[in-house]
C-alpha cells in the first residue's frame, strides 16, 4: 500500500491525489479490489503504481538501531540489571519511528515494497555491523534476519529476528505480526520483544498511515524485568495518532517505570518511585537512518535482493509499467515453476543460512546457523 506519515497532517485533495501517484479512479479500483477479497492480501498481486522499486527483505536494516544505540545495553555492566533492561527498551522504543513511518520520507508518502521471493537474501553492513537476512517462506511471508555489532574489549550484541505477516481487509488492512526478536549480550543476558499488530488509517481515502496496534513487550531471561507497551490512535473526538504508553516491572511484578508519548515523536519515562518524569525518547521531524552498504549489484549472488529485482527496480522507477509487469512476472512464474517442481519430486526449499523449528505452540521459528554462513563460499568474504 502507499503508507503516508501521519506527522503530515491532515490530507488536502491535492495532497490525496499526489500521494497515490494515479488517479483516484485506480485507487478507488484497488480499494474495491481488496476489500472483496477474502484472504490473505499477500496473495493478491499489486498494480503497479503502488510498487516500490525494493523488496521488503531490504527493509529489514530498519532493526538497527545504530552503532552507539544497538551498544548501549552491554557498555552497562550485568550487575546494573534495571539500567541496563532500561538501555534495552530504549533501543527497541527508538526504532519504532523508523520501522513503521520513516522507510520513505522524500514526499511524506511511502509506496509497497515488492514482495521477497522464497530464498532472497540480503547482505549488507550498516555502520560496519553485519546484516544477514533469508525469506524463509513465501506463504506467509517471513523472512529471519541477524545483525552482530562486537564492541573491542568488550562484550558482543546479537540481534536475531523472524516476521511472518498475514493480512486482512476489515474495515482497512490489517496486519498481524508473528515472531519475534531476540537481544542478546555475549555475557549471557537475553531480551526477548515481541512484535504488535497493525493497521492502515485512511486506507480509503487514498491517504493510508500506519498504525500500530493493542500491546507487545520486552522480556529478559535473568532479571526478570519487564515490559508491556499499549498502542493507540486518534479517535473521532480524543487522542493523538501513534501514542504509546508502557509499565516496566520488577522480577516480582512491582511497577517502577510507566512511559508516555508518541512513539514517531517524544516518550517520557516516570519513575513511580520518586514521580520524577524525563524525556527518555525524542526524535527529530527528519531523523537521519543509516544506509546498508553492499556488494555492487555485478557482484551479488543471483538471489540477492538487488541483484534479483534489478530490472523489475528499474522499470519502476522510470515509471514503465509494461515492463514492471513483464520482469515481475518472470520471477513470480520462476518461482511457481520451482514449486511444482518440489511438489512432483516430494521436495522443500532448503533454507541457506536459518534452521527451522517450532515453539510451544507449534508455530515456525527460525534461528541463523554461524557454520552454515561460513561454510557458504560465496559468501565467505562479506
């Protein structure tokens, strides 16, 4: 979908039609399109004056919080367990804005990415942290990803995730998150985060955000802190879009801390102790994001992001829309030519760098094997 930050106000009709990039007509169409549909809209395919010219896998560097920032948990000493579960939730509170209003931000407006094909890969560094992602399934679409970021003489943090996105037309789209993230410092402390769901506000009127929605947390494996965020939006007569607010506890269930704001602007934090309030996240309007640094397009493998989309990337970009069709088509048939191939010879996609499981509710879970990465020759190098 196009998805408009909700930091530009309220939407004109001129702004409406500029945000679309087509007429009114063809979005009305997209709207009828999905909202008789009955499904999972990832299964649908996109007209192609919605499309950008990346995949979503691209987009999973939007989970680095930045050289100082991802650091900040493990420079805190183990024994400083509140400080550091605090460092830790600021981390994953500082990322929101650029996750979910910020991946596009020249117009405001923000177009959908193309939808990564079962097996992509994507390799990149980002301020000099290593970037490792796989689509570990098409049908939901999920894909896994790592980051290490070492600090000299001094502990390493592992941030290792899994997103499965599944789909639906209510009154607009909504978006159901499963997976989740997992931080981890090499002295051992883990911090498991959940992931919300979400939504699109104004999906109809041509003008869609995104909204987040109900609750997620943030959980440590020793301490025992933790913490249970609250999403909410504008109402028809109260409230404010993207607000947030959360309670952190203690081991033992007490509340210590309680956060409040907007998570694309300024959240406080409140210690219930002392009733002390502070800024404890505030992000500039334009806040500037770190951009991977990859191999040259010539260099990638054939299933790695840029080097597969190529054409399809440009031909959206210079607006081409017989030819975004034609190479999107070549690669979506490509892929349902491997799929009837595996299904005749009673075969599975053999995922490259993730070892798939399950959790206690049977649900997929996905975890980056260090030998099979290194093991992997082409990739030895990066």
């Amino acid at each position: 979908m196009l998805w408009k930050s909700s930091s530009q106000g309220d939407v004109t009709d001129n702004e409406t039609e500029a945000a679309t990039g087509a007429s009114l007509a063809n979005w009305k169409d997209l709207v009828k399109s999905i909202a008789s549909f009955r499904g999972d809209l990832s299964t649908l395919t996109a007209p192609p004056f919605i499309l950008a010219p990346a995949s979503l896998l691209e987009y999973c560097h939007f989970w680095y919080a930045g050289y100082e920032e991802i650091r900040k948990p493990a420079l805190i000493p183990k024994e400083n367990a509140e400080e550091r579960f605090l460092a830790v939730v600021h981390v994953f509170t500082s990322i929101m804005k650029q996750q979910y209003t910020q991946r596009n931000v020249s117009d405001g407006f923000e177009k959908k990415p193309l939808n990564p094909f079962l097996g992509e890969l994507f390799v990149g560094r980002v301020e000099g942290d290593l970037l490792r992602a796989e689509q570990v399934s098409h049908h939901p679409p999920a894909y896994a990803y790592k980051i290490v970021s070492p600090i000299e003489d001094g502990p390493t943090v592992e941030q290792e995730g899994h997103v499965a996105i599944r789909s639906r037309f209510t009154t607009t789209v909504s978006v159901e998150q499963q997976g989740k993230t997992v931080y981890k410092i090499s002295d051992g402390e883990t911090y498991t985060v959940g992931l919300p769901p979400l939504h699109l506000e104004g999906f109809i009127y041509a003008a869609p955000f995104i909204e987040v929605d109900k609750t997620s947390d943030i959980t440590s494996s020793e301490s025992g802190y933790k913490c249970v965020f609250r999403y909410s939006g504008a109402g028809w007569i109260s409230g404010k879009s993207h607000t947030l607010k959360a309670d952190i506890t203690d081991k033992n269930g007490e509340l210590l801390y309680t956060l409040s704001g907007q998570w694309d602007s300024l959240v406080n934090i409140t210690n219930e102790k002392t009733g002390e309030t502070k800024e404890f996240v505030n992000h500039p309007a334009k806040a500037a994001i770190s951009t991977p640094v990859v191999a040259p397009v010539s260099e990638q493998h054939e299933l790695e992001s840029q080097r597969a989309w190529k054409d399809v990337a440009d031909a959206i970009r210079a607006n081409k829309t017989d030819l975004i069709r034609l190479h999107k088509g070549n690669i979506e048939n490509a892929q349902r030519e491997l799929r009837k191939k595996e299904l005749e010879e009673g075969t599975e996609w053999q995922h490259r760098w993730f070892l798939k499981g399950f959790n206690s509710n049977a649900e997929p879970v996905w975890t980056f094997s260090e030998e099979l990465y290194h093991n992997d020759k082409f990739f030895e190098e990066r």
